[in-house]
C-alpha cells in the first residue's frame, strides 16, 4: 500500500489515493455493493422499471417500485460499510466486506438519521443561497466516515464532520469539484459503452437500457464514493490530530 499511507495529501494526491484506493479495494466494496443491491435491482428489472424520456423514473408494478426504492436504500447503505472495507487498507488489516456489512445494517437507524439531518440543513442552505448549501455539504460531507470508523452517533457524527472541516473548506471545495469532474468523464464513458450494448448488442429499448446503465453505474460509483470519503476523512484526522496507523487499526477493531 505504497500510495496509501496516512499522512497530509495535497489535492492531487487526494485523487490519485482515491482511484488508488478504488482499485485495491474494489473486489471487497463491490462484494458490498452486490450484496445489498442485488435483489431489489433484479426487483426492478422484473417490475418492468425505466426510465422515461424525461428522465423520470417509471415503473409497470408495485413490485418495481418497491425494487427501485429498497435499491436507492440498499446502495446508500452500501457506502457506509465499503467505508469500512475502505479504511482497513490503511491499517493493513483484512478487507472484511462481510462484517462491514453487518456493522452498516445494525446501524442504518443512525445512517438515516445523519442523512437526514444533515439533507434538510443542506436543503435550507441552499434555498437561503447557493454558497451555504455548498458550505453545509462540504461541511457534513464526511459524517459517514466518523459513524462507522469512529462509531459515534449520528448528531456526533455530524458534529465531528463539522469540526475536522474547519478551516478546510476552500481546498476540500476544488478536490470534491476535481473528483466530480473526473468521475463524471469516465462514469459518462462506462455508461455510455453499458447503453450501447443494451439497445444495440442486446436490442433493449431505449427506457429499460437507460435504466439498466443509470443502476449499474451507481453499483460501480459505491466504492469511488467509500474510497473517497475515507481518504480525506483520513488526511482531515491526519492533519488535525496526527491520526497513526496502529490508532485507526484500534478503531476498526472496536477498541475506540
């Protein structure tokens, strides 16, 4: 793990360690991402959902929806545990998606909590002024990361994302900005290669391979968004509190 070591990242090495991270990690966070999306994505699939030229989603039966929503649910969960699988890469510890997994679920009534706290904040920010709901984003951006690394609760965890991001705002503005920027441009390219062989290869309308590229790009998006949340978590904790390898290890395995 040459390039992932815990220690004060510039911008552009924030983003080399992300798709660093991505690819060391990915087998162990797509497992995650499998796991949880599965079945509500083939719930989808059998429910007849697409996409509509307007890009609204649409669904032929109760059963598809169900499936689209428990696999908005299911993929945003995800995240949090590839957090974990994520995180470990940087303590030398074993890539336990399994166990991240079950730490996720028995916490998702603090995810959801945060999430939505932290949503509506956002929310009034940005209906006050565009500038406070991009302060408020950034500023709750990375309250996963203490949830399930540090394993305090969701107002604590919001808390602590609040903190380690003062005084970091600008430069965590122009990262976040770059990594969208990159992933949109490579995210676009897998998308587009999934659709065409969608309609073309396999002869889908244009709602249903619409639909099946959007739910398949998102899969792959879990573990970018895992591997990006930790590495600036990570520099963030490095840089305020000279977080050390054996002290993350301790977290990880429960001993905070």
């Amino acid at each position: 793990m040459a390039h992932l070591q815990l220690r004060p990242l510039g911008v552009g090495e924030i983003i080399d360690a992300t798709f660093t991270l991505y690819r060391r990690r990915f087998g162990p966070m797509m497992m995650i991402a499998l796991a949880l999306g599965v079945i509500p994505f083939a719930l989808s699939l059998i429910g007849d959902c697409t996409i509509t030229s307007t890009q609204d989603f649409a669904c032929g039966n109760f059963l598809g929806w169900v499936g689209l929503v428990a696999f908005a649910v299911s993929t945003f969960v995800a995240v949090f545990a590839a957090i974990l699988v994520a995180a470990s890469a940087y303590a030398d510890l074993p890539p336990d998606w399994r166990g991240a997994t079950g730490v996720a679920l028995q916490n998702i009534i603090p995810i959801a909590a945060a999430a939505i706290v932290s949503g509506v904040v956002a929310a009034l920010g940005f209906i006050a002024l565009i500038v406070p709901g991009i302060i408020l984003v950034i500023s709750f951006e990375w309250y996963g990361a203490a949830l399930m690394i540090e394993r305090v609760g969701p107002m604590a965890s919001l808390g602590r994302s609040w903190r380690l991001v003062a005084g970091e705002r600008w430069r965590l503005f122009w990262v976040v900005l770059l990594l969208i920027l990159i992933s949109v441009i490579v995210f676009w390219i897998i998308g587009i290669v999934l659709y065409f062989l969608m309609s073309g290869l396999f002869g889908a309308g244009d709602g249903f391979a619409f639909y099946f590229m959007s739910q398949i790009v998102t899969l792959l998006l879990i573990p970018m968004s895992a591997a990006f949340t930790t590495v600036v978590y990570l520099d963030l904790r490095v840089r305020k509190e000279g977080l050390n390898k054996e002290g993350l290890a301790a977290q990880l395995s429960g001993g905070n």
